[in-house]
C-alpha cells in the first residue's frame, strides 16, 4: 500500500476522534504544522527515521515538540502513536488527507481557477458565490492566471472539472470539423 492509502485511513481515525467543528480545524492547522516542521527540519527527519535511535526515545522527543509548539493533547498523542507504529514518516500524507476529509465534514472545498487575465475583487467574489450555490459548500478559491487558455475559466473542485475556456471550445470544434459531423 502507498503512504497516501495508509495515510488516509490513520487521518480518518484523528478525524472520527476530533470532535467539534472548531476542534477539526484546529487540530488540521496543528497536524500540518507538525507535518511542514518534519519535511523541512532535516534533523528531525533523521532522528524520526533512523532506525539506531530507540523507540521510545522518538516518542518522547516527539511528545516534547508537540507540546513546545503548544499542540493539542489530542494531536500530541497521536504523533506519538504514529511514531510508536512507525507511520511517523507518512505524516505529511496524514496532514493532507486529513485536512481534505474535514473540509468535506465541514462543508468546505478549495476551488483552483485557472483564468487568462487577472480578476477583480469583486469578480472573485462573485465567482465564489456562484461556486458555492453550485456546490453547495463554503468555496475559498486559489486563482491562477494563464493567458494561453484564451479567455474563459478552468475550475476544478476536487474530482469536478469546469473547463469553460476558449482554448478547450476551439478544440472541440476543430475535432468536430474533423469528424465532419
């Protein structure tokens, strides 16, 4: 199994332990500080990962880290619990599959927009709202600018694909006029 199939069954665990709304989001903010901490600090990655240093002893120096960085007892016990298992290493997967499995619970989706110019204030705004009655969830967005797609948008939330861009409806006639429908 990979680390992200893994990864997303010990972050749906946290998730089912997390409790309130406010407490989900909390604890993904603290998971993914922990999981940038380890990806970027190479000496952590090295005691965390280097088989010579016993068990308890990366338990233990991960209890401290988490509670200096001042982590909930929830998201101290499980790093713990991860390096115990030594699943310590896919924390970065956790991080991401975790925080993607809440926005769900919570009713919230990140939307990439890729657009040819860049857009106003208000367009973004109205962008999102029209997203989010689409949806049906709180949209946060991540613009891109692009200007070979032409004119019009791509979005894509999640698996959901909007292309509306010239560039895709110019390819979609030239492959009609081929056909000669």
């Amino acid at each position: 199994m990979t680390g992200g199939i893994v990864g997303r069954r010990y972050a749906k665990a946290l998730l089912n332990l997390a409790g309130s709304d406010k407490k989900i989001e909390e604890i993904g903010e603290q998971l993914l500080e922990v999981a940038n901490l380890f990806q970027e600090n190479t000496g952590l990655r090295g005691i965390m990962l280097d088989p010579k240093i016993s068990k308890e002893k990366r338990i233990a120096i991960i209890g401290e880290l988490t509670e200096k960085m001042k982590c909930q007892k929830l998201v101290t016990k499980y790093c713990r619990y991860l390096t115990a298992r030594n699943r310590f290493d896919i924390i970065a997967d956790i991080s991401s599959a975790y925080n993607a499995l809440a926005s769900g619970k919570l009713g919230k989706a990140t939307a990439n927009v890729v657009v040819s110019e860049d857009l106003t204030k208000k367009e973004v705004e109205n962008l999102q709202k029209q997203l989010s009655s689409y949806t049906g969830k709180k949209i946060s967005l991540n613009v891109e600018v692009d200007p070979t797609i032409i004119g019009g948008a791509i979005t894509s939330i999640d698996s959901l694909v909007l292309d509306g861009s010239i560039r895709n409806q110019l390819n979609l006639i030239r492959e009609t006029i081929s056909k000669g429908n």
